[in-house]
C-alpha cells in the first residue's frame, strides 16, 4: 500500500539525517548538459555537446561544491587525456600541463 511507501521514505530521510547524509557528500550525479550548474559534490558525466566544457568530447567533471557558490571543478576529456580546472562555475577553463 502506499502509506507503507510513505512511513519507509520518512524512515530513510530520518536516517539520513541521523548519518549526516547530505548533498555534502561526493556521489555520481549523472549526466551534466551545462557544466555552470554543476555545483554540488560529486561526479558528472560530461557528454560531446556539454555547454560550457573545456572540451568537445565526452569525459568526467568532479566538482566540489555548495549551495553558496563555492566551486571547484577537475575536468577529465577520454578523448584528448587532457585535464582543465576552474574556481568558479562562471570563469575560464584553465588546461593543467603534466
């Protein structure tokens, strides 16, 4: 029934809560088709096309971040091995040389 459904998502929110289970975390986040609203902790998938990529190709985006602004970004292009990073969400791309 339903109201079974209900009582166990409040559990598992109660829980989280508990765990500190929260969007501070590093998790996957799926694909990302705007790299400016990549904020939060985690692991994007980055798709030929992305806006705002440093490439055009397909890759990863690890990004550490909150909900107040403060970002950082590691890009990885599969197509290229290139790496590029930025501070903020709205700044320059700039290519890491190894």
């Amino acid at each position: 029934p339903h109201w079974i459904a209900s009582i166990f998502l409040a559990f598992l929110s109660v829980v989280g809560e508990l765990l500190n289970i929260n969007e501070s975390w590093l998790r996957y986040r799926g694909f990302s088709s705007d790299l400016n609203s990549a904020s939060l902790n985690g692991v994007y998938m980055i798709s030929s096309g992305a806006q705002n990529s440093p490439f055009g190709g397909s890759g990863k985006c690890l990004v550490f971040g909150n909900d107040s602004g403060d970002v950082a970004q590691l890009a990885l292009s599969w197509d290229t091995k290139s790496i590029y990073i930025r501070g903020k969400n709205d700044v320059e791309w700039k290519k890491i040389t190894i």
